[in-house]
C-alpha cells in the first residue's frame, strides 16, 4: 500500500508570502495535500483556504490595533482548523505576529497538545528580523517554532543562539527571478514604475504622494517618461479607483505579471519591502519610499538598529537604493533623488552596485524552495 500523502497546513500573511509559498508547494506537488490560509498564488497550487489572506495584510502597531478584532477571530480560526485538520506539519510563512499568536495557542490548549505529542512540528520561513531591533526577540521565537528557514548566514546565530534549529536556504524570489537573464533593454521605453506596496494602509498613504510625483514629472519636462503600477489583489480595487482622476494614468499591471514589467523598468519608486529585494536582483535603479502613521514611526526610531530598511542596503552595508522614509517620503524628495538616478552615470553606477550582490541572494547546494520542500517533506513524513 504506498504511503499516505502528508497534510501541510500552510499560513501565508501577505502577497510576497503567497508568492514564497506557491514556490514551496510547487517542490511538493504531488507529494502532499495542503490547507491553511493563502492568496491566489498558493490557492493556484493546490491550497484549500479557509479564509481570505487579505484579512492579515496589516502593518505597524495601530493598524494591528485597528484590526485586533477581526485578527483575534482569524487566530481563533486558523487553531480551531488547525486541531480540526490534524495537519502532520504547520508551516508559517512570515507574519511572524500572526504565526506565534496561532502556535502559541496551540501550545498552550489541551488539543492542540495531543496534536504535538502525536508529532506535529511548526516550522517557519523568513526570519524575523531580529537584527534590526530588540535581538532578544530571538529567545520567544525559539520557543514556538521548531525549525525556521533563513534566508541569510548572518541571520543563524541570532536563533542557535536560543536553540532554535535554523538553516539558511537563500532568498526564494531569487530563484524565479534568476532563472532568465535579469538584464532586459530598460531604455527604450523610460518606464517609470510605481510600487505602493500591499498593505492597505500603506497604500492609502502613499498614493497622494506618488500622485505628485507623477504630475511633477509630467509637467517638468521629462521627455518619453510612462508610468506603470503593478496591482495585486489585497489592494488592486483601491488603486483603480485611485489613479482615476490623475493627470496622467498609468498603465495598470497584474501584480503576477510584476516582474515582466520590472524587466522593463527604467527607474522604480517602490514602497519598503520585499519588491526592494526583487528590484535589486533585477539590477532595476529604484528609490525606496516608506510612510507611516506617527505613532509606528515614532517607536522605529526609538528602537530600530539598522541604518537602511532596503535589504540590498543592509547586505551591501552601503546606500545602493535611496531611501525617502517617514517624514523624508514627500513627492519633492522623491523627485530629487529621481532626477539624480536618470544621470546616465549615476544609473550606471547603481546598476553595477546592485549586480555585486547577486552572489548574496542564492546559494549553490539547491535552491531555497527545495530546499525548504524538501526538509518539510522529511519532517512531515517522520
């Protein structure tokens, strides 16, 4: 009789998450059933959601605040399915708030209990970043998870540290974007591409901003210059309706057609995040822009270690993408470091910046998505 598949309940928080997790479940095909809670990419691959992913994608300390109700109840339903489902593995995928409050709460219930001494483990993918602010941190990691998958060398010590089995595997969206040559003609259209991010309420803050942007740049002289925005699920209503009484539209692209349009970019102006990341692999010139409300801003500043929040920055220890954060992330900063960035040599320079980091991105024993499906099948099938 073969072997039954193994059950994978999966958590994924947001469209960067969703996108990460359809890459492991597609190293698994075939080889085990899923459910949890994902976006369109994880549903694509085989997962039966239980509610829509849209409903975690919060960020900063008032938005979780605004939204505690309606994440108490999602916490609630993700353990209640959880014990339900009887999973062999839990696999959360960043949103690390959202995946100790579940795992925490099995841990701490008589079912979920009986399920751990059956031998279910919870593994984590995307280190929280420990290193950027209150390392301790590390220590109530280590008690929830079982096993977290790290995408870089520098990130392990902060979790062996506290006995947390961690390994690193690379950075996941390497892999897709790495696959085809990353050097695309970018010059011939001048694209400039617009990323306010997935979050609603970074979304809602940054749209005015980049609304200014785009009239400054269109009414100053900047010759063969189009404006794209990628669009994905969590907010695409939003900026369709946004961008409606702009003077200028943009051309509006399915966020899973992002990274064609990022090929085609000639400078970038992003939100924080992982598009950051994806831009820099690309070797696409971009200026990373970030604005919260007051009170998340003011408790980074009092807390946050690092310097830069754009992770090519950090890897690279230096100022590759400028970065337009908090009070900084208006429309007329935004236009001086754009006009900077289209000097030919300027442009040349950060292009050959950001191509020094590519060796920082993946590894040589395998990919970070069989690297990671691997393992949890290993795990699941103990």
């Amino acid at each position: 009789m073969p072997n039954k598949k193994p059950k994978i309940f999966i958590i994924a928080g947001e469209v960067s998450g969703d996108a990460l997790g359809a890459r492991i479940m597609h190293q698994m095909k075939n080889a085990a059933n899923f459910v949890g809670i994902g976006g369109a990419e994880m549903i694509g691959c085989g997962l039966r959601s239980i509610f829509p992913m849209a409903d975690l994608s919060v960020m900063g300390t008032v938005e979780v605040l605004a939204h505690a109700r309606t994440l108490s109840r999602h916490i609630k339903e993700a353990v209640n399915a959880i014990i339900a489902e009887k999973p062999d593995l839990v696999l959360t995928i960043d949103s690390p708030g959202f995946a100790r409050s579940v795992i925490s709460k099995l841990r701490n219930c008589a079912a979920g209990q009986k399920l751990i001494a059956d031998g279910l483990r919870f593994h984590h993918v995307v280190a929280p970043q420990v290193w950027a602010w209150r390392p301790g941190r590390a220590k109530k990691y280590a008690r929830v998870f079982d096993k977290l998958y790290a995408f870089f060398d520098f990130e392990v010590p902060y979790f062996t540290k506290y006995g947390l089995n961690t390994i690193a595997v690379g950075h996941p969206i390497a892999e897709k974007i790495m696959e085809t040559a990353v050097d695309a003609k970018k010059d011939s259209e001048k694209i400039i591409t617009i990323v306010p991010g997935s979050r609603m309420g970074e979304v809602k803050r940054l749209m005015p901003i980049f609304k200014s942007v785009v009239e400054t740049v269109n009414s100053c002289g900047y010759i063969g210059y189009k404006f794209a925005i990628p669009v994905v699920e969590t907010t695409a209503e939003y900026v369709r309706n946004a961008v409606k009484d702009w003077a200028v539209q943009p051309e509006l692209v399915d966020g899973r057609m992002r990274y064609d349009l990022y090929r085609k970019t000639y400078v970038a102006i992003v939100a924080s995040g992982t598009v950051s990341a994806e831009l820099a692999m690309l070797h696409v010139p971009a200026i990373v822009t970030y604005k919260m409300n007051a009170i998340t801003t003011w408790l980074l500043r009092r807390f946050i270690r690092v310097r830069w929040v754009s992770l090519v920055n950090i890897l690279l220890n230096r100022g590759v993408y400028p970065e337009c954060l908090g009070s900084a992330a208006t429309a007329d900063n935004i236009i001086n470091e754009l006009d900077s960035i289209i000097l030919p040599a300027n442009r040349a320079r950060m292009i050959s910046d950001l191509k020094s980091a590519d060796k920082m991105w993946i590894r040589t024993n395998g990919t970070p998505s069989k690297i990671i499906a691997d393992d949890i099948l290993k795990s699941a099938n103990k």
